[in-house]
C-alpha cells in the first residue's frame, strides 16, 4: 500500500517530511476532505435557505421568517407518516454539521502535531534528513547530491552517538528509551492514526444515532436489493417541528412541516466519509502492524540492515559474519537507526537509503578501527 501511494508523493515538489504516505493520507488528505466538506456545509447554510416549513396561510412574511429560524435552532422530528408519534426520532445534529467536520479535521490532524512536538525532545530533526534525501532525488547536481548526503549522514550519525554515550545512574530507568525513543514515539503515533480513524466511526453514530457505523454497509444492501433512497432515517429530508407562538394573553402551538434540503448534501458527504473512514481504518491498521513487527523483532531489523549494506556493496570487509551486523545493529544503530532508514526509504528511494546507511557503516568502521589501534597501543605501552 505504501509502495502505491509513494506514486503519487513522488509527483509532488514538496520537501520531505517526517511521515509515510499512509500517515498522509490521515494529516493531509483527510484534513482536506473534511475541510471542503466544511466549507461546503458552511457555505451552504449561509447562502443558501437551510429549512422551508409548510406554514398556515394566516402566517405573515416575518411570521413565516421567525417561525423557519426557530424550527432550524431546535431539535425537529423526523416520523413516518404511519407513526404519528414526535418521540419516534429526533434530529438535532444538522445545526453543527460544519462544527462536526471541523473537528473530525481537527482530530485527524493531532496525531501529526504530536508526533512534531514531542519527536523534537529527540533531539534529532528528523524532517531535515527527510528533506536532504528528497533533495537528492530530485536534484541532477552531483555536488549538490553529495552535500545533502553528507549532511544526512552526518546528522544522523551525530545523532547515533549521543545515543550511545553512557547513561548516569539517575537515568538508569530511561536507559529502555535510549536509542529507542524515536522509534516507540512513531509506533505510538500509529496507534494514535489507528484509534482515530475506527473512533470517528463510533464519535458520529454518537451525533447522527442510528447506527452510522454500520451506514456504508446499509446502503451496499439497499443497493444490492434494489431499494432507492426514498427517505432517510440519518439524514431525513422531511421532518416536522413543535412550535409555540405568544401572543397577547394567550400561546398559539403549531407543529410543522419542514424541508431541510441540506440533508440530501450531507447524506452524500457522510456516505463519503464512512467509506473513507473505513479505508484509513484498514490501511492504518495494517501499517501499523507492518511497522511494529518490523521495528520490534530483531530479526527483521538485522534481515533489513544486511539486505541494504549487501546492496550498497559495503560488506566486503566482513562479508557473512552475522556476528558483527547484529552488533552495529542492535548496539549502534539500535531501534532507532533502523527507523530512521526506514523513514528515508519511505521518502526517498532505496538507492539513496543504501547511499545512506553506507555512508553510516564506513564511518562505523572507521571508529571500530580506531578504538582498536589505540588499545592495541596501551597494551604496548
């Protein structure tokens, strides 16, 4: 799914960013869905009659007025014709549509701002490796490539070895998260995607009732049996409304018949969102699940790292021995590293991730090499 949608990022000239396609699809083309959605509901309401009552013919031009704008600020009723009942179901929802989308924008958009904030506590600007990698892609300058590399690696390399400096004891109990922050942060922010998006589905059979969280599914077996959209319970188009009118020395009750034509907008647009919502669902799960195994298991981790250092042509030196991989991967690199890989893969190509993690193995080495002249030459002394 990932591969998919990278498609379509690799058309865009935009910079890198600290996220995958499919956290995209939740931050950026979900906050625009729900935003259009928004504007439209907002526009409507405002340019547009959102109520027209049947009223009696007695009822006056400012009567009719006050009359329509009563019945669209309180709950009306929606019944059907054989069932002349007022308790049958109320619809109170319609006034806060806009409200409604907004936050749902809002909501999509938090995991995003949280994953911002708290990965800078890291200590790493992780969209600014994202963003010299992704100018190497697009930049046909070999210099220029060479120096967004250079940069990348020496970030992230920088960045490794603080990891990797001793911890004091008063920090033993944060030692779990050293060289693993960055990595447990993401995991907990696809949780948070996850959440969100099977959570909408049950914030708005909240609002609208009904059993919204089944909609989607109620209209394929409408349309599998042949049945058209007559008259909607979610979104009725014709609802009825109590109101009470005083006049001097005595209260006049009406009950009404009222259109709300936005509803036939916003049946389609919640039809839109549930199936929406049900594919941000799966594909956030299922993202979810891929980045948890493959972040946790060590295996996989070791399995990822040899596959790229094999491809960038770097294991001559120690060609096979797994022994050394493991170490430069669970000790130097750690969960972090790792992610931090993936993460550039998933923003760049895997050929500037090889680079990469090639640039990050020569220097590995190089301070292996070193460590061991210098305590070759305290055993002499």
């Amino acid at each position: 799914m990932e591969a998919l949608l990278m498609v379509f990022d690799k058309t865009s000239g935009k910079t890198g960013t600290a996220d995958t396609p499919t956290d995209q699809l939740s931050n950026k083309y979900s906050v625009i869905i729900l935003g259009i959605f928004a504007l439209v509901a907002t526009t409507g309401n405002y340019f547009h009659q959102p109520i027209s009552c049947y009223c009696p013919t007695e009822f006056k031009g400012s009567e009719i007025e006050f009359v329509e704008k009563v019945c669209y600020t309180q709950t009306t009723y929606y019944l059907n014709y054989a069932e002349f009942d007022t308790n049958t179901q109320s619809v109170s929802y319609y006034q806060w549509i806009s409200l409604i989308l907004a936050g749902q924008a809002f909501l999509f958009y938090l995991p995003s701002s949280i994953w911002k904030i708290m990965g800078k506590k890291s200590g790493l600007a992780l969209s600014s490796i994202t963003d010299s990698v992704k100018r190497c892609r697009r930049n046909l300058d070999f210099e220029g490539n060479e120096t967004a590399l250079q940069f990348a690696s020496n970030t992230l390399n920088n960045y490794l070895h603080v990891q990797n400096k001793n911890t004091s004891e008063k920090k033993k109990k944060w030692l779990i998260f050293k060289g693993n922050y960055l990595a447990y942060l993401y995991l907990f922010i696809k949780f948070l995607y996850c959440l969100n998006a099977v959570g909408q589905l049950f914030i708005l059979n909240a609002f609208l009732g009904d059993n919204y969280h089944f909609y989607g599914i109620e209209f394929l077996d409408n349309m599998r049996n042949g049945v058209t959209w007559k008259s909607s319970r979610k979104f009725p188009k014709v609802t009825f409304c109590n109101v009470s009118i005083f006049v001097p020395f005595n209260i006049h009750h009406r009950f009404l018949q009222c259109v709300l034509p936005m509803n036939l907008i916003y049946e389609m647009m919640f039809l839109v969102i549930w199936m929406w919502l049900v594919f941000i669902g799966i594909v956030s799960c299922v993202s979810m699940a891929k980045w948890t195994f493959e972040t946790i298991r060590v295996g996989k981790r070791v399995e990822y790292v040899k596959d790229l250092l094999i491809k960038s042509r770097c294991l001559d030196s120690c060609h096979g021995d797994e022994d050394e991989i493991r170490k430069f991967v669970c000790d130097y690199l750690r969960k972090d590293g790792c992610f931090i890989l993936r993460m550039v893969e998933a923003n760049a190509d895997k050929w500037i991730t090889w680079r990469l993690l090639g640039e990050i193995w020569s220097k590995y080495q190089a301070k292996k090499h070193l460590k061991n002249k210098l305590s070759k030459i305290k055993e002499t002394c």
